[in-house]
C-alpha cells in the first residue's frame, strides 16, 4: 500500500486518446490552451502557463521576479527540495526560515524578523517562497502584509495544495504567482507536470516564453535570452483535465481519510495530526506527529509496525538546512522543523485506495494502538 498512489481510469484514458488522435503530439495545442484556463478559472487567477513540472514552475517565476547571483530568496527549511534547488538554480542564495509547530509551515513571526535583517543589511530579497505543506495553506493574512512592507514579492509554493483554500481563497492565488504539480504522488497527476498561476499577465508571458527556449517570433529561430525546454505536453495535458474534472471527488475521498485518521488518534496523549483543525486543508498528505514523552512510543514504531504489513508511511521531510548539499546556507531556525522531522509520520492518504484497503491501513493502526493502550 502506497501513501499517494495515482488515481488514474477510465476518463483519463479516454482524454489521453482524444488527444492523441487529434494529432497534437507536442508541447502545444489545445488540451494545454484548456487545461490552463481550466486551472486558472478553479484557482481564481487571470492566466496559467503549463509546464514540465512545478519545480520548473519556481524557476522560472523566480527568474520573473528578478532572483539572480547577487539576490537571496526565502524559504521554509521544511519542505521539499524543489523549492530551494529553484532558487540554487538562479544563482540567489536561499536563505532557511523554521516553521510554525502547528502547521509544519513558516512561521510568520520569525519571516518578519529575517526580512528586517535582511533589508536592514542592505541585501537585495528577490522573493519569499511560502509552502502550502502537504495541503494545507501558509498563514497569508500574517505573510502577506510582512512581505509587503518589505516590498519583497510572495511566489506561493503550492505544489501540494490544489484544491486547499484558507478564508475561502484558492491555495495558487495568494502571491504574485503560485506554482503547482502533477507529479505522480500529487493530488491530481500528468505523471509529471506544473503550472503557474498569476495575475500578473506580463510575468506569465514572460515564463511562457521562458519556457518555449525563448525563441523570438520570427521564422528563423532567433535567441536573445537562454531559454528552458519547460512545456507541458499536450498529451499529459489532456490526462490533467481529466483529472481535474474528478477533483472534487478525490478531495472528498482524501477528507474523508482524515477525519478516519483523526478518530483513530483523537484521545491520545501527544498525538496529534499536523495542521488539524483547518477546514482548508485539501488533505494530500495525513502526518501525524508523536511527542514520545507523552505518548509512550514514537513515531519511528508504527512506521516499523505498518512496514511489517507491507504499508508504505515516511517520515514528513528532512529540514532543508541539515541536507548536505545545503550545508553552510544561511538559516534563521527554532527548532520546530527538526522535531517535526523527528516526531512526524505520513499515512496512506490516496484518493484511490479502495474502501477495503483504507479499512486495512485503519485496522493495522487501531491494532498497534490498542497494543499501547
Ligand atoms: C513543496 C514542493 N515543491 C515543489 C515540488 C516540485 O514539483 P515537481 O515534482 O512537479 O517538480 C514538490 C513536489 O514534487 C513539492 O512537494
């Protein structure tokens, strides 16, 4: 048993076929002119660009934004490398920020605090990389305002969270630009894909042509910026939109994997699940989080204990400022992401687990419970 496997049929198939007879085998054509209004209209921005992958998305948003030899960006320690490998890419410096314990995601305080350092020193913040973790959104009524009196631009990272809202705005849509995937584990998939949603119409061209190898629009093929062979393919497009249709119905299945989680552990001494408590959350990913003290066992034993039951759990990421190939960066850290490291556990949260495996998953944590009662 996977923890986010892909939840692909019938109507993906069908799409993928439409596609393919149309003749549009390309990085062009019109499931990519779809699926991006598509995206657009669900997130509530004005455009969207489709993309190899969401890390593409970041840097070529970033490059937008103006990141650069000379320029820092800021990003959560807790996330997935992607978000500080685009910034690496650029040739900024990714400057570390710990997180809320609650949430797994930046801690809004300690972002106004760096941000001050930072401006104060005289250095140059291309842009604050907030992540929505595992589906659910970054604290933006406190984020936002920081970032502006900063004047340093939000690009959201939310390559987990399509479909999550907080206030009743779309998960994309809170920065300048927002990034998403459609990786294979993620909520909907292309098997690999991205897209980046912005208001800003000026920034989208940019990335779009960014992303098309930069080719001026003449016949013979003329270069006055370095390009990235970045689109997305027409084909995976088509099972995007497929995908997306039956969106509100993978959501539901994901919620509904939560709240079963949640009774599970409800009562328990230092157990919790991570970000419990937002309505918003779109649910990708279930963490929960052991403080062994109280608890009695670690997180380390039911990840042991399903194991042993061929169900797959992880770790939630290891922080980015204790990765080798971050050694040395800059960081600004409390603790927190280093015990959610430690504490936290990720559950099989697929959309397509059927009802006879999630009651598996259920059954083998409510055993190892009862084992510790
Ligand atoms: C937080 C975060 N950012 C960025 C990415 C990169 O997305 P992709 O794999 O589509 O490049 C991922 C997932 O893979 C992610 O989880």
């Amino acid at each position: 048993m996977f923890l986010s496997a892909p939840d692909v049929g019938p109507l993906e198939e069908s799409y993928l076929i439409r596609a393919l007879r149309s003749g549009w085998v390309a990085p062009v054509g019109p499931e990519i002119d779809g699926f991006e209004q598509e995206i657009a209209e669900r997130v509530g921005t004005r455009g969207a660009v489709g993309l190899s992958s969401g890390t593409a998305g970041l840097h070529l948003a970033l490059l937008a934004l103006g990141a650069g030899p000379g320029t820092v960006v800021v990003v959560p320690t807790l996330t997935f490398a992607a978000t500080a490998n685009a910034v690496v890419y650029t040739g900024a410096e990714p400057v570390f920020v710990d997180c809320e314990p609650a949430t797994g995601n930046i801690d809004p305080d300690l972002l106004a605090a760096v941000l001050d350092d930072l401006t104060g020193a005289g250095r140059r913040v291309a842009a604050v990389v907030p992540v929505d973790l595992f589906g659910g959104c970054a604290d933006y009524s406190r984020i936002l305002p920081v970032c502006a009196s900063a004047g340093v631009p939000v690009l959201e990272d939310a390559a987990e969270a399509l479909g999550a809202t907080r206030h009743g705005r779309a998960a994309g849509s809170f920065g300048r630009a927002g990034v998403f995937s459609f990786n294979g584990n993620k909520i909907i998939t292309t098997s690999g894909g991205g897209m980046l949603v912005s208001d800003d119409l000026d920034l989208l061209d940019r990335c779009r042509y960014l992303s098309t190898q930069a080719r001026q629009p003449v016949a013979h093929y003329e270069h006055t910026d370095i390009g990235y062979n970045y689109r997305l393919s027409n084909l995976l497009a088509a099972v995007g939109r497929a995908q997306l249709r039956r969106l509100d119905g993978m959501l539901g299945r994901r919620r509904e994997l939560r709240e079963h989680y949640g009774k599970l552990f409800a009562g328990r001494p230092g157990v919790r699940l991570l970000g419990d408590g937002d309505p918003g959350a779109n649910c990708w990913l279930t963490v929960v989080t052991v403080d062994p003290a109280r608890a009695g066992w670690h997180a380390d034993d039911l990840a042991r204990h399903l194991a042993a039951e061929r169900i797959e759990s992880r770790p939630v990421w290891k922080p980015l400022h204790l990765q080798p190939v971050f050694a040395g960066r800059e960081g600004v850290l409390t603790g927190a992401a280093e015990r959610l490291y430690t504490d936290g556990l990720t559950l099989p949260s697929g959309s397509g687990m059927t009802d006879q495996q999630v009651s598996r998953v259920l059954d083998a944590t409510a055993r190892f419970l009862e084992a510790r009662a």
